[in-house]
C-alpha cells in the first residue's frame, strides 16, 4: 500500500488531473481535512468481496458497485483511493459528485466529507484486456479507501502504511476465459453475473429488486416463455421477450422478505428462464439473503407452514 502524498503541490496536481478525467461530475476535494483521523465510521452495506464469475475477455470492461455508509456521529473524510493492478480503477460517488479516478498508482487525495448516516458507492472497473489478449485465468484484485474513520472492525483498519487514516479493503474476482470458451461455458445467455447477495435484509425493509444483465449468442432466434422462481418471495421480469444473437436483456428479480418464513442464516433463491425452442441448458440466476426479523413472524403476509425444496447454507 502506498502511502498518502500530503504536500500541497502533489495535492494540487492531483485534484487537477482528477477534475480533468471527470469534466462535469467531479466533486472537489478539500485537501485541509486529509489530516482528519476518528472521524466518522465507515461500513459496507452487504458484502465487501465480489465475484464475477466468467468475464469475456473480448466482452469489454465490467463493474460492480460497492454500497457504504457513515454509520458515525460525525463527517467521515474520503481521503484517497487505489487498486492493487493497473488493470483495476475504482470511483467513489457521494451526494456531492465523483471523484477522480483512482488506479494502482498515485493515490491521489481527494478529501471530500460524507455526513452521519448518508451512504456513497465505490464503482470498481476491471479490464479484461489490460495485460493482452492471452491474459487469461482467474484474479483477484483490491481496492483500498482511505478515510478519516474510527476503527470498524473489518471495515476500517489503521495500519502503520497509512499515516493514521483507517484503510478499508473492497475485493473482486473472477475467471478471464478466451471468447470461445466463454461463449461455450455460459451457454446461450450469457448473464454478467449469475448470483447476487443482498446481504442482511430487514424484515421491514419492503420488496428489494436486482437487474441481471445479459446477452444473448446463440445462433438461433429465442423466444422466452416464462421466468419460474424457486419459491413465491421471488418474482422475475424480463426486459423483452424475443431474441436474436448479439440482443442484450436484464432479468429483474424481486425478493419480498415478510412474505413467509425463510431459513435461517443465510439462502439463496433461484430464477430460471424457459426458452422455445428448449435450450439443453436451461438458464438460471441465484439470489442469496438472510433476514433480520424486526417485525417478528406474527408479521408475515402469509401465515403457516412453509416448504422449501431447495439446499441452503
């Protein structure tokens, strides 16, 4: 991990370039609180780690979306970002605009405040093609965000690297695959991501909703009859129902967390889609929750037993 650049000049240089690589959006950053330290808490909203799965390595860049929040009493400071390869980026996006991009180098300073009790996403990019076209196997890659945050158990730790700013770790991993093997392996949808962890959901918290993203490279025209779910929590909707190679499509999927009684811990739920003609290898997307039951059973729209055919863990 590098260590934070204080001095004004680099701070300066900095903001610059950051403002020049993100015209119109760019939040501006006050380079005299990127001394703050306990300032704030900082903490990720469901999962710090993410998995891609298989990526293309001719699909073009892919993303996923970190949600945090300053569950403090008072501003945390965003002080600076990086990523631990040159193939990875990441964006940090508050109610007061984006930053600059941050990459493996530079670690530029930003120094932008989030209020108690407000969230803001890290956006991290990682591109298939930053090593060439032979680059393929399996990554793992990092973003560390340096904040003004008290100590948070995993979520924020000061390590003598960071000169007193607390250090949060986002992961992400997947499976760079040649195009043919991809096309071969994900069948004739290829979703961009098959499974999707909500986390910890309130049993008051209402209906939640994912988009699965996905493109279609089957050869034939399709056409999709129907999106059956494991279980009546879960309803899906596609974008469209007619096919040809090269269309793209998002499954929407809805989880109602006070329907009934789930397991407990942590379950998934599946979604399928059915095809005609018949695919020989039906299409299927998983979602994963567990339920923080704050209302209590007697708050279930549907009261009585429930029967889950599906494994859980």
């Amino acid at each position: 991990m590098k260590k934070i650049i204080l001095s004004s000049i680099a701070i300066l240089a900095a903001l610059t370039l950051g403002a020049c690589s993100n015209t119109e959006s760019v939040a501006q950053g006050d380079p005299t609180q990127m001394s703050e330290t306990g300032s704030g808490r900082i903490s990720v909203i469901n999962n710090s780690s993410f998995d891609w799965g298989d990526i293309n390595i001719e699909g073009g860049d892919v993303e996923h979306e970190f949600t945090l929040k300053n569950v403090g009493d008072e501003d945390l400071i965003i002080k600076s970002a990086n990523t631990t390869c040159m193939c990875t980026t990441a964006v940090v996006e508050t109610q007061d605009g984006i930053s600059p991009t941050f990459a493996m180098h530079g670690s530029v300073p930003w120094g932008v405040a989030v209020k108690p009790n407000e969230e803001f996403t890290v956006k991290v990019i990682f591109d298939p093609m930053a090593h060439g076209p032979s680059a393929t196997g399996p990554i793992q890659r990092s973003v560390y965000l340096y904040t003004s945050s008290k100590p948070n158990a995993q979520f924020a730790q000061v390590t003598p690297e960071s000169d007193g700013s607390a250090v949060t770790e986002l992961r992400v991993a997947g499976d760079v695959l040649s195009k043919a093997d991809y096309e071969q392996k994900k069948g004739d949808f290829a979703f961009v991501e098959t499974e999707f962890d909500f986390g910890i959901l309130k049993q008051s918290g209402g209906i939640v909703t994912h988009d699965f993203a996905f493109e279609y490279i089957g050869e034939d025209p399709i056409s999709v009859t129907a999106t059956p779910t494991s279980c009546a929590c879960t309803t899906a909707e596609i974008s469209q129902k007619e096919f040809e190679k090269g269309d793209k499509g998002t499954l929407t999927v809805a989880f109602d967390p006070n329907l009934h009684e789930e397991p407990e811990g942590h379950f998934f739920k599946t979604v399928s889609l059915v095809t005609e003609p018949k695919l020989e290898k039906q299409p299927e997307v998983k979602i994963w929750a567990e339920i923080d039951l704050d209302l209590g059973p007697e708050a279930y729209k549907l009261q009585g037993e429930h029967n889950e055919d599906e494994d859980h863990l």
